[in-house]
C-alpha cells in the first residue's frame, strides 16, 4: 500500500488512542510498545503509510516467521489493542463514562449511540485492514483467552461478533 490513507475520515479511530499531533509523537518516540504500536495504526490512518510501516518493521522485524508461542508479543499486542478499541467509549459522551444506565434516555441519545457502535464496527474493520496493509495479518498466532489459546485472528473476530451484537440489541431497544 502506498502512501493513501486506508480509513474512512468520517471515521473517529482515535478516541482510545490519542487526539493530538503532539500526542502521537510522543507515541512514535516511546519505548512503549504499545503506544508505537498504536502510533502505526494512527500514522497509517492519517495516511502516512511509510512511518506506519516503520514503527511496525521496528516492533516486528520483516523476515520472522509467524511465532508458534503462544501469547507472543505481536499476538498480545494485537489482540490487547483489539480489545481496548471494542470496550473503548467516546471521551466527550458523559453516557459511556457512567456505569450505571440512565433511565428515559430520550431516543435522540439512543440513535447517537447507535451512530458510535457503527463507527467502532468501522474503525475495528479498519483495524483488521491495517494489519493487512502491513503485513502482519499472517503473521498473527495465538493468544490466552479462557485458560485456552486461541488464534489471534479468530479472536478479532469474536470483539467484532461483541460490537455488531451491541449495535443488533440496540437496535431492538431504541
């Protein structure tokens, strides 16, 4: 892939991530894995595809074989950024930051909250895109879920399965 941007601008990735250019340099700069990681997907959505591929060429270098451990470091990051996109909630919206339900939420809240769970599906279909975009997709092994491994990938695809059902129950609800 070039240097085209592969998400959708109508699409807010970074909720969870970082929401600065400032901030997402400090991320590319850190000895953090994760948030490099995270900088690459970011660097990726904003169309800068070289630095993107750079930061994941610097994580996991080009030429290794896809790993047979289980929980490898690849694998845990992937699947732990995975995970925090599918439980991540929008910072502005006070409704996800409560854990306990409003009672008589008007249906104007309930279409916006329809509106989010369709734009974290997008973004975690994204997601599945970049990781192909940088080659990574079949490198992916397997991670710990249950007390059982699991492939990486399969796993992707259950908190996809998570967010289509939330966005299917809402629907019946509103």
């Amino acid at each position: 892939m070039g240097s085209e941007s592969f998400l959708d601008t109508s699409v807010r990735i970074d909720t969870c991530l970082v929401s600065t250019g400032e901030r997402l340099l400090d991320m590319t700069l850190s000895d953090d894995e994760m948030a490099r990681f995270k900088a690459a997907f970011l660097h990726a959505g904003r169309g800068i595809m070289t630095r993107a591929q750079a930061l994941i060429q610097e994580l996991f270098p080009p030429g290794l074989p896809a790993s047979k451990d289980v929980d490898s470091a690849m694998d845990s990051l992937v699947s732990q950024l995975s995970q925090e996109m599918v439980d991540d909630f929008p910072a502005s919206d006070p409704r996800w930051a409560e854990s306990v339900p409003h009672d008589g939420a008007s249906s104007t809240a309930s279409l916006i909250l329809l509106h989010q769970l369709e734009d974290k599906l997008k973004a975690h279909n994204l997601f599945t895109k970049f990781l192909h975009s940088v080659d990574l997709w079949p490198r992916l092994g397997s991670v710990t879920v249950r007390e059982a491994p699991m492939a990486t990938r399969l796993l992707l695809q259950e908190h996809a399965e998570k967010v289509v059902a939330a966005r299917g129950l809402r629907m019946q609800h509103a």
